[in-house]
C-alpha cells in the first residue's frame, strides 16, 4: 500500500512487546548457557546478558513512551 501510515500507538506496542520478547529471551539464554560454564564465561558471561536485557529494557519504555504519547496527542 503506497502512502499508508502506521498509527504511533500500534507501533509502541510493537516495541512494547520487542523489548519483552528480548528481555524473556535473554533470561532463557542465560539459563541454558549456565549449564555449559566454561563457554558461558568465554561469551562475554553475566555482561553479556546485562546487556542484553538493558536493549530490552530500551524497547520496552519506548514503547511505553510511544504509547502514552499517541494518547495524549489523539486527534
């Protein structure tokens, strides 16, 4: 579709939903490398995973923000 739009709503609970998909994801992650802790330091370890979480947690408030701004700003 040429000239669509997306509405600033949907894409906040996109991101919303990015950042908790990464976040859960870096958890499983965590849990399946802490069985192999040789590899597991080798990676990069616990930063790794901070980190990881930290890009989530940045979706995830966007996203928040995304939503609370197309709100206010309804037409």
């Amino acid at each position: 579709m040429v000239g669509a739009t997306v509405s600033p709503f949907v894409l906040g609970v996109f991101a919303f939903l990015l950042g908790m998909g990464a976040i859960a994801v870096a958890l499983r992650r965590r849990r399946g490398r802490s069985r192999y802790p040789e590899t597991y330091a080798a990676t990069g370890g616990i930063v790794y995973t901070v980190v990881q979480i930290g890009c989530g947690a940045v979706l995830l408030l966007g996203g928040l923000g995304l939503m609370i701004l197309a709100l206010a700003f309804k037409h």
